[in-house]
C-alpha cells in the first residue's frame, strides 16, 4: 500500500484475501439496492476497560495456540493504541500476531511481539 502522501494503494500491493474484500466493497458500493438493505453500522470504539480486556483475551484463545498468552496492561493499552479502539483492526491485529506466533514456533502471543 502507498507510503507517501498522495499515493493511493495498488490492487497488486494486497493479498488475494484484501484484493477480494476491496472488490466486494465496490460492488456493494455500486449496488443501490444493496446499499439500502445492508447499510453500514458502526461499532463504538473500544476503551481501557474490562470489557476491552475480555474481547482481546477472548481472540487469543479463539487462536487455539499451544501456549497460554498472558500479556501485561501494558501491552493491552498498545493493542489498543495501535488499533485506535476499532474492533475488526483489533482482530486483524491478534490474526497476525498467532500467525506470527505460530510461524516462529513461539505458540503464544508475547509482549515483545505485541509491541514490534
């Protein structure tokens, strides 16, 4: 996707899963009738709360990882500063740290991860 300012991401720049996401959003986009019947609704954001604890701890043990994760405040407060409190950046964000756990034979998600 574009680094500079002014430059727009490129179709060749996304996987084939973002590619088709995008593609669908313009044809849901495009569709008046579409449009009409699944209008969009927006989630609040999330906040440093319990709540937003229990979701996140929640994601990670959806990732059926073979470690237990056990991340610290403060690596929670970074999830949530990274991800500016919205819910499906919050779950590509815990999606790619299991891959990323899985890929590296950690199994967990670790506090160093959540904050490289």
């Amino acid at each position: 996707m574009g680094t500079g300012l002014g430059e727009k991401p490129h179709m060749v720049a996304l996987s084939a899963s973002e590619q088709r996401r995008f593609l669908n959003m313009l044809r849901f986009l495009g569709n008046d009738q579409l449009a009409r019947r699944l209008g969009e609704h927006y989630l609040p954001l999330w906040e440093d709360d319990v709540g937003f604890s229990r979701l996140i701890q929640t994601l990670i043990a959806a990732m059926a990882l073979e470690q237990r994760s056990g991340l610290t405040v403060a690596s929670l407060r970074t999830i949530l500063k990274v991800t500016g409190g919205v819910t499906s950046r919050m779950f590509v964000m815990i999606k790619s740290l299991a891959i990323d756990a899985i890929e590296t034979g950690k199994e967990r998600i670790t506090d160093e991860a959540v904050h490289a």
